[in-house]
C-alpha cells in the first residue's frame, strides 16, 4: 500500500510531467520574448561598437583577456530549482537581448558588432560537497574570447537537493552594473513562464546596437564638449602613488600597464575593509543635505581629502562613473553604457571639508552637464597630456557609493547574493562607501600601485576621515585624519638618495648607471646596457622567474630612479645574456648592437626593419618621427599600437603585437626586437626550405597541430622516424619553427577555423596537440571544427589528466569517471573528448583516442617554461630564490599519505600517440611515465639550482594549495611505448630543463 511520502512523490512527479507537456505546447516562447525589430533605415549594415565598448575590445586584442572585465554574478538559491526552466529563461533572455549574443570582428581596422541568431544557453550542474567558492572563483576568472563568442556563460552548483549557487558570468562589454538588476528582473519573469508553460509578459527590448549607432552619429556634436574637457583638464596630471618596488601604472584606460607573462597581464588587487555605524552614514547623509549635496558627493569629497592627505597633492583628478541611459526609451536597456567621468578639484588653501564639499559638488555638477562626451573621445583628445610621464593614466583613482548586491530572486525560493571576487583591479586606487543595513567603507587598490601596508593605512585613515567629517564638517583638511603615504619615492619628485647611483654600492665603477640600477631590482638576475653614440641607451635583462617585471615596469623604475639622459630608450628581456668565451657580455650579439650611428642621411642608413617602423609610425602618427621618439608622447594610444603591429607584421612577415609596441615605445626599440626575430626566423631557414608547400596530401599524411609546441616537436620528430608523412599546423609567425625534414608546413590558428579545414584536407590521421589553455571556448570550437572535417583515419587527441577532475580515491583507474569540480580547462578537455568519441565510427571516419597526458617534461624551449608553471613553478621559483620549500604534511595514513606529480617524457609522449595513430585505443587512456613526490622534486630542484633552500612542511591548508595534488593515475593501455628509456629518468630531464645537463 502506498504510503503518503509515496503518494507525494507520485503526486509531484505527475505535476512535473504536466509542466512539462505545458512547456512543450508553449515551445514559441521564447520565440515570442525576443525583440521586436528596429524598423530605421539608419540601422542597415553592421553596427559599430560604442565607445566603452571600444575600450573592452582594445584590451582583449592587446592581450588583456583576464579576469579584469569579468562580471560574476552569483546567488545562493535555496529551494526547489528547476534547472530545465533556469536553462529555457537564459535562452529567451539572449534571444531577448541582442547584446548578450553578440561577437566583435573586424573590418579592416575597425571592429563592428556581429549579432548571431539565438541558440540554447548551457546550464551545466556540478555537484559539490561545500561552497564551491574556488570552483567559482576558476569560473569568474576563465577568459573569453570576444570574436567567437559568447558573452555569457551559466554555471550551477549543487549543494543539495534545494540548495544551489547560480552563477552568470558576462564580459564587461556587454553589460554594466544598471544591467544585472535588469537582467535579473527579466530572467525571474522568464523563469516564472518557463516553469509554468506560459508565455511571458516582457515588453519590447530597447537594443544595444542602436544606442552604439545613435553615439556614433552624435560624435560630429560632440566638439563644444570636448573642448570644454581639453580645457578643464590642461594641465592635469595623475595622481602619484607610493609605488611598489617595480611597480608600474596599471589601470583601465592605461596604454603603458603589461607584464611580460601573457597570463598575469591584468593587475592583481587587494581589498581593504573597514565597517562604519550607522549614525557615520547618516551623519554624512546630513551633512550633504546641508550643503545640497547628496552622499554620493560627499563619499567623493572624502576621497579628495583622504588622497589629499595620503599624497601632500593640491591638484587633483579622481575618475566617478557615469551613465548615458536617459529617458523611457533607454529604460530596460542591456549594455555597456557608463562612462567615466574626470572630477578635477583644487584642495588648496587648508579649506574645511564643508568648503571642499562645495568645490566638490560644483565641479562635479559641471562634469554632469557634459557627461554625454565620451571619456575616451577625452583622452585622445589629450593625446600624451592624459598621462604622466611614467605612463600613468590621467584617471587611476576613483570614487563611488555601492549598495547592496544584485540578486537572482527566482519565484518560490530564497535569494542571497555571493560575493565573487576575482582578486584584479580595474584602477590603481578607488574609495568605496557601501550603503546597506551594515555599511562599510572599502578601498581597493593594484598591487603595483600600493603595497598591503600602504593600502591598510590609507583605509584605516579614510575610516577614520568619515567618522570625523560625519560629527564636524568644518574641520579644516590639515586637522583631518591621515599622515603621508611612506615610499621610497612618489611618481614625480625627486627620489632620495637613489638618483644617478642606483644598483649594488659594490657593483663595478665602468658600468653604465642603468645597468647598475637594473640589476638592483629584486626581479633582475642579470643586466646589461649597450651605449650608442649619444643616443639614449639600449637595456636588457635577464629575470629570476617567468611572471616578473615586465619591460614598461623596469623601465619605469629605472626613469624614477635616474637622470633623464641615463634612461634606455627600451628594457628588453631575454632568456640569457650572450657571453664571450671568457664569460663576459658578448655586447655586438645584443638585439640591436649592430646599429651604427646616425649620420646627417641617417635614414638612408637605416635598415629596411628600422625603415618599416618609422614609416608605419609615420603612415599613422603623422609626420617622421625621430628614432628614440615615444609612441605615446607622439599621441599614440591603444588602437593605434594594435594597427601599427598589424601593419609591422603584413609588411615584415614577422611577429608583432600590440603590446610590443607599447613595451618597446620607441622606434629604435621596435627595429631592435624585429631584428631579433628575423635572426630567429633566418637561422631556422634551412629547415623551412626543405619543408614542402601544402598541396594534395600524400598518402598516409598525419595532420600534427601545434607544430611549434614542445610536445608537437617531439611527435614531429617521432612521426619521420616512422616514415609517416607529416602536416604540421603553424602560427604563420612562427612556421619557420617548424622542424622535421620534409614536414609540410600550414599556416594556421586554433582561432582560425578555416585554416583548421584546410589542414585537415585530405589527411589519413590527425594528432591534436595544440591548445590554448587559457581559453576553453577556442579549444572547443578547434576541436568541432577538428571533427567536423575528419573524414578518415584515426583521431588522437592529446588531452590531459585535468579531465578527471578530484576523484574520491587517490589511485584513479585509466578511463574512470571524472568528480567535481572540475577546472575550466580541465572541463574543456573533458568536453573535447566526448565531442570526438561520439563522432569516431561515423561517416567513415576511423578509430579515436583522447591520451590524457600530465605535466610533459622535455628538452624544449617551451617545455622548460611548464617547470615553471603551477605547482612546479612554485616550488622552482623558491628554491631560485633560496627561499625555504614549504610543503603539505602528508598524513601518516590514509587518503592524504602522498602529494606530488605525474608526469611524461615528451619522448615517450609522442611514442605513445604515434601508437595510437596506427592502433587506437577506442577509448580515453593516460599517458602517464611516472610520479614524483613534492619532497624528491623539491631537494633535486634546491640541488640543481644552488638557492640552499630549506624543505619545510606545513599543514596543507597553509602550503601553497597548488602543491595539494595527491592523485597517482594508472597507465596501462600504453605502457609498451610509455616505457623509460636511458636519459629519460626524471632527474635527468629536470637537470636539462634547469639548465643543468
């Protein structure tokens, strides 16, 4: 007999099938949520992006595709969740909203915006036995690709049956904070309909497109604005900061912020939190209310005073954000559409904060009445005035009053906002009231721009700033709270006692003064200046670890540090200092020794790479710059770095980006790095000559992508061993690489799905070796388009050991199940190798194998950098350092009696997948050569690099959690190939990539 928990679950299962029969006959939805069309005639034709639009996109082609312009938004959801209704209202939603599935290509030099036609959203579910917060910090932090697409991605998490974590994560070009509350509103409307098999109720969509068109159009109406800002800020300087040793400038808006590792280009950030009473916030509420001002402005006049204090700076500039929705029309409206907006205030003169608050409110009024100015029309308008001349951008310091969170409130649950902090900072420095039932002040700042010290002081002085000015407005600034920033040295000032001297005291008397200084910065190894002439200097360095300082950094702590006439022209790293057979610095083998002295026909002396520089610099700058003349001083800016490297690299054929030309600067530097890469590209000409040119495939041709990798080198190597015709994919900068006789070279990209068809013409088996591993989206639509033209033959796919996630037991079977949570690329792995082995057997294709490799260790260039990477790297760069080894305390017994590492030989890598080419294993199997304990790796990395480090061990949770892996993986379908031959033992390989054998 049934029970009445039985009848209930009877009960709410045929109330499920109902809904979903509802859902069924109201299927034209979502159809029916999307927006109606914009009938002008004015829309025709491609739309261009908006001007804040512009900015996110110049940043991701400068390579700044981090976590910076991540928008997580998360919500605890407690109670029932339909996950079929979530994943329904997200589709209508993106199909409501134009923006949200929309790509950015280009035009020539113009980007414009590709709106697709609507698709299903992903919802994927992970099960996870906590708060899965670093699950959704990996989520918050994975990158996007703006020219594939998309925009938006969903992610559950489930705590339990009723208890879940939804999380959207959107790029910052598609939507700003006024967005999320109308997106949430919209997606619980569209939720409710889904979930009860009804229509929903939405009005029309305002569309992004339009409102970047009308911005557009409006620009010619612009000029009375943009004068009034030339004006308003002639003169302006950024505000100095108390820089970090190294430290540089690093904001948005900031041309000259890089690092030299691609991975760490945003600007790492600290947040500091202080709370504040109540009666403070209504304190300051009054005060305003007094002086007609509202609390947002006087948080801003707070933030004057503060920086005031913190910097002894009268003339200030602090950026406060903006927005150009107006009017009913723009109600609803989904997109990027703040602007920022320069205040600039005189605090001289001692005035009581109630005087500054006037000064405050009048200027910012101003500002107001000109908000529809774009801030970035502003600063090309500036040209080399919106910076300093470190590079520092006008605006790095900004305001504002937030209040409490978005929340995702679906019907017939609870909502509680979770707090997704991806740990970058968008500017320098930036003051924050938050206006809730528990206020607090906060103040974030980059960790190039403050130290933790400087940073808590200035918070605990803000704090303290607002109690006092809530209670007596009228205290005079010098009367307020807050001391001087400490600082070796403020941007702008004369640094004390380092000038003209700089580097070791014992450092030799003959060394140029830069050198001496260079090799003083706690990231430099080795240095060296080569001296032309009179003209100014040419600087290289060698770091202690990949993810140092980058060029622009040195170069600036140099500047700060010296007399103008011993500043280099340009810092440039290299991976070694050339030396003579005595050990000295080699100094005519440097990048650019070859230069000789300009004459009175200097140009005609000039080399053709020298000659292309100034020319493009010429084509876009306008008129002939001198040859140590600064990109940016000559009115340079972001896009036009991009278009000048685009132009260097059709003309020249050789590699350049956009944030080389913002490192190097200058001419002279520019020609220097080119001349490089063609000695590069001309040593490795013999072997590309010999390399066939892509026609009809021979018969039996392995497609080989990522020829140019470590692991695609070994296989290369490998693969003509056997006698298998080879076709490797290449970077067409870096297809003279390429080595391997007779291999024949195709130039391509993973980003470049019709190369990817190309290569694949006509092959007898494919080895997918190349990936991006920072962005999964391009690694998935490489690997359809992968399978979408294999017609033949074998597949095998070089997958890795990420894909089984954190099992439960710590020996993992070959093949077994993968468990949460999983990485973003180790989910992209994941779903690469279902998409090739539901497609393998079909449609004449052959066999598949997904070989799930762990770390590859190799004689290669670009095996070497993995030693230095995660968890390995942190374990190398202390003991570089000599700095104590501090690993997790494995337990006694139990699942935690071993951490370590796997990892494979790329020799026996590539035997391995050379195997599977001719007999596929149908199936998922680990390439795994072994497994090394962090305590072995640790005394032979202290060994080989002489640091002396000391091995210590902690509880897990205070060692670096990278060193928490504890999985051993079973490799047994190739262990024939996969056997260790001489020389490939783990010490030996870790000697030869430390430099050592």
């Amino acid at each position: 007999m049934a029970t009445g928990t039985d009848r209930e679950r009877v009960s709410a299962t045929r109330q499920e099938e109902l809904l979903r029969l509802a859902r069924a006959r109201s299927r034209g939805a979502a159809e029916r949520a999307r927006p109606a069309p914009e009938a002008a005639a004015a829309d025709a034709g491609p739309a261009p992006l908006s001007y804040a639009q512009r900015r996110m996109w110049l940043m991701d082609r400068l390579g700044q595709d981090s976590a910076q312009y991540s928008v997580p938004f998360a919500t605890r959801v407690r109670g029932p969740l339909d996950i079929d209704a979530l994943g329904g209202a997200l589709s209508a939603l993106v199909a409501r909203h134009e923006v949200l599935r929309t790509r950015y290509r280009r035009q020539g030099d113009e980007p414009w915006q590709d709106i697709t036609d609507p698709a299903p959203v992903p919802v994927p579910v992970v099960d996870v036995a906590d708060d899965g917060r670093e699950l959704l910090l990996a989520e918050a932090r994975r990158p996007f690709d703006l020219a594939a697409g998309p925009v938006l991605r969903a992610l559950v998490l489930r705590h339990g049956p009723r208890d879940h974590t939804v999380m959207l994560t959107l790029h910052h070009i598609a939507v700003d904070g006024e967005s999320l509350d109308t997106l949430a509103t919209e997606l619980a409307a569209l939720y409710a309909a889904a979930r009860d098999g009804v229509a929903p109720s939405l009005p029309p969509a305002p569309q992004y497109a339009a409102f970047a068109r009308r911005e557009q159009a409006a620009g010619a109406r612009l000029a009375a604005g943009l004068d009034h800002w030339t004006a308003r800020l002639a003169g302006a300087r950024p505000v100095p900061l108390p820089r970090p040793a190294g430290g540089t400038p690093g904001a948005e808006g900031s041309e000259a912020r890089t690092t030299a590792d691609p991975a760490r280009r945003e600007q790492r950030g600290r947040t500091h939190v202080a709370p504040l009473s109540s009666g403070v916030l209504e304190g300051l509420r009054a005060v305003g209310q007094r002086n007609r001002a509202t609390l947002f402005t006087v948080g801003l006049a707070a933030a004057f005073a503060a920086l005031h204090r913190a910097t002894g700076e009268e003339d200030l500039v602090i950026g406060c954000a903006s927005t150009h929705r107006e009017g009913a029309a723009m109600r609803g409206l989904v997109g990027l559409c703040v602007n920022t907006l320069p205040i600039r205030v005189d605090v001289s003169g001692d005035p009581g904060f109630d005087v500054l608050l006037g000064r405050v409110r009048d200027a910012s009024l101003e500002a107001q009445d000109r908000r529809d100015v774009p801030f970035d029309l502003i600063v090309e308008r500036l040209g080399a005035a919106a910076r300093g001349r470190d590079g520092a951008p006008l605006v790095g310091v900004t305001a504002d009053v937030v209040r409490e969170a978005t929340a995702l409130r679906l019907p017939g649950t609870e909502a509680e906002p979770v707090e997704v902090e991806p740990g970058s900072a968008k500017f320098d420095l930036s003051f924050l009231i938050e206006d809730t039932d528990s206020p607090k002040c906060l103040l974030q700042h980059g960790v190039n721009a403050l130290d933790e010290a400087s940073g808590a002081q200035l918070l605990t002085s803000f704090a303290q700033l607002l109690e006092a000015v809530a209670d007596r407005p009228g205290t005079a600034l010098s009367r307020l709270p807050g001391d001087r920033l400490p600082g070796d040295r403020l941007p702008g000032t004369q640094s004390r006692g380092t000038r003209l001297t700089g580097g070791h005291a014992d450092a030799p008397t003959d060394q140029h003064p830069a050198e001496r200084c260079l090799a003083g910065h706690p990231d430099v190894a080795e240095a060296a200046v080569l001296g032309l002439g009179g003209r100014p200097p040419l600087a290289y360095a060698v770091l202690r670890a990949i993810g140092g300082a980058s060029p622009v950094q040195l170069r600036a702590y140099v500047r700060a540090r010296l007399d103008a006439p011993s500043v280099p022209a340009a810092v440039m790293l290299l991976d070694a200092l050339p030396r003579t057979a005595d050990g000295g610095v080699d100094r005519a083998r440097l990048p650019g020794a070859s230069a000789e002295p300009p004459r009175n026909t200097a140009e005609t002396e000039q080399g053709p790479r020298a000659r292309a520089v100034l020319d493009a610099f010429a084509d876009l700058l306008g008129g002939r710059p001198h040859e140590d003349d600064d990109f940016f001083m000559l009115g340079g800016h972001s896009l036009l770095a991009v278009q000048l490297a685009e132009r260097l690299r059709g003309r020249l054929k050789l590699p350049m980006t956009g944030l080389d030309v913002m490192e190097r600067r200058t001419p002279r530097a520019l020609a220097a790095l080119l001349d490089g890469r063609e000695a590069e590209r001309r040593a490795a000409a013999p072997a590309a000559a010999a390399a066939p040119r892509r026609g009809r495939a021979r018969e039996g041709t392995v497609l080989v992508t990522g020829g140019t990798g470590g692991v695609g080198a070994f296989v290369l190597r490998e693969l003509a061993a056997r006698g298998r015709p080879v076709r490797a994919l290449a970077r067409p900068e870096s297809a003279h690489q390429v080595t391997g006789d007779g291999v024949e070279v195709v130039e391509g990209d993973l980003s470049d799905l019709d190369s990817l068809r190309a290569a694949a013409e006509g092959v007898a088996g494919v080895i997918h070796a190349a990936c991006t591993f920072t962005r999964p989206e391009v690694d998935i639509a490489a690997m359809r388009t992968l399978v979408d033209s294999w017609r033949a033959g074998t597949f095998v796919f070089v997958s890795s050991v990420d894909a089984y996630g954190q099992p439960t037991a710590a020996e993992v079977a070959e093949g077994g199940p993968s468990e949460g949570p999983l990485s973003a690329y180790g989910q992209a792995k994941l779903d690469c190798e279902r998409m090739l082995l539901r497609a393998a057997g079909t449609e004449g294709r052959g066999g598949a194998s997904a070989v799930r490799s762990p770390i590859v260790w190799g004689a290669h260039p670009r095996l070497r950098d993995q030693l230095r990477w995660g968890a390995t790297g942190t374990l190398y760069q202390a003991a570089l350092a000599g700095e104590p080894l501090v690993l997790p305390e494995p337990s006694p017994s139990g699942e935690h009696s071993w951490y370590g590492a796997p990892w494979v030989h790329a020799a026996a890598l590539a035997r391995a997948l050379a195997v599977c080419v001719d007999e596929p294993v149908l199936g998922v199997a680990n390439a795994v050569g072994g497994h090394v304990g962090w305590p072995e790796l640790a005394a032979e990395l202290a060994r080989l690099l002489g640091g002396g480090s000391e091995i210590r061990y902690a509880p897990p949770a205070a060692a670096d959690k990278d060193l928490h892996h504890r999985w051993r993986y079973r490799a047994d379908r190739l262990a024939a190939p996969l056997r260790e031959l001489p020389g490939e033992d783990w010490r030996t390989v870790l000697a030869s990539m430390a430099g050592q054998g």
